[in-house]
C-alpha cells in the first residue's frame, strides 16, 4: 500500500516562503491533482517529494518511510516534467531500457519490462522508432512508459500535457487516466486548469500563495 503523506511541510528560498505548513494525505492508487496559478508552490512539493529539494521544516512519508532525508533514488517515486529529457538520438526502447539499466535490473529482465510499460501506454509500435521522429504526444507517452518501466512507488507529473495543442491535450489526458488506472499508482499531478483538474484527478487540492486552501472530490 503506497500512500503519500505531507506532514507540516514549509519551504523557504532565503526570505521567501515557497509552501507554508502544507499537511496533505495522497491515498494508494489515488490520481490527486495540485491546482493553482503559477508561483502557488505546487512545483516545490512535488519537487520536495521528490527529493529535488530539501525542505526546511515537516515531514515526507511515502508509505510506511519517512523519506526527506533521503537521496531522490532511495524515494522509490518518479517524476515527470513538461521537458520530457527523452534522448533524440535513441529509439524509443532504448530510452525506456536505460531507466531500468539505471536501477541495475537484470539484463534478462530489461526487453519485457520494457515491452510491459510499452503496452501500457499503447506504443509497442514506437518502440524501434528515435525518439526525435515522436510527436509531442508520442513523447509524453515514451516518457510515461520510462517512468513506469521501473514500476516506481509513486508519479509525480508537473504541468505535462501544457505544451499540447488543445485537441491532443484533451485526448492525452483521457488516455493519461485510463492508464495510470491500469498500472494502479499512488500519483500526483499539477495544473493551472481547472477544466484539467477536475477532469484528471480524483481530488483536486487548490492552493494559492504557498498553502492548501481546499481539497474536493472530482471524479469517481
């Protein structure tokens, strides 16, 4: 059971406050959406939870560990952002098997890992393709399927689909809710909109200047 659990988290840039005493409990399997204007500090948490930086007070648990003294590798979550960091110069198969080279998974093990999370996200097909040949939407797509390859604990998601024309972007986030209903993961998404947020997640958090102002159900 994979839950998400922010216990009096603050983040301070020098004289600025970045999130201020956040307490918020993502529930195993759940798809949570952070929603608010750019500068509210949804980035910093998932940042925070992700070990990219360092918070300066509270607690981050994931599952049953207390996790923000540890290195971002040793959290178990992945993190994807707008820039999806695909090399061009690779296929796609070979982007998806380095995150599992990296994580020392057993070579015998790599092709139907891989081949796993591609047909999770339906690209079998785009697997022998470079990945600089992708449509933005294919390489949101590649990038998932590398993040869920190592089947992490949890997903976080900054901002993904916001570099998508709008006809792409309201089919990707359909698609982006049925599969990560299929791989069943703990997942925490942010956007500014709300017609996307409460079209994503099963709850929406609303924050403004650094705090949570409300949480409410979205969808079933």
């Amino acid at each position: 059971m994979t839950t998400i659990r922010l216990v009096g988290l603050t983040k301070r840039f020098g004289d600025v406050v970045a999130i201020q005493d956040v307490n918020l409990q993502v529930n195993d399997g759940e798809l949570l959406v952070l929603m608010g204007p750019s500068g509210c500090g949804k980035s910093v948490i998932l940042r925070l939870i992700a070990g990219l930086e360092e918070s300066s007070e509270g607690e981050i648990w994931i599952g049953e560990r207390r996790v923000d003294n540890l290195a971002p590798k040793d959290r178990d979550v992945a993190i994807l952002f707008q820039n999806d960091a695909l090399d061009s110069q690779m296929t796609v198969y070979e982007n998806i098997a380095v995150s599992l080279e990296l994580r020392n998974v057993a070579r015998e093990d790599i092709e139907p890992r891989v081949h796993h999370a591609a047909e999770m996200v339906d690209i079998v097909e785009l697997l022998p393709r470079p990945a600089r040949r992708l449509s933005k939407a294919q390489r949101i797509q590649a990038a998932l399927a590398r993040a869920l390859a190592p089947a992490p604990a949890a997903l976080l998601m900054d901002d993904l689909l916001s570099n998508l024309q709008a006809k792409a972007r309201t089919r990707t986030r359909a698609e982006l809710v049925n599969w990560l209903h299929q791989a069943g993961l703990t997942a925490v998404y942010t956007t500014h909109d709300h017609e996307e947020a409460m079209a994503i997640g099963h709850r929406v958090a609303v924050m403004t200047a650094g705090k949570i102002q409300q949480i409410h159900a979205a969808r079933e």
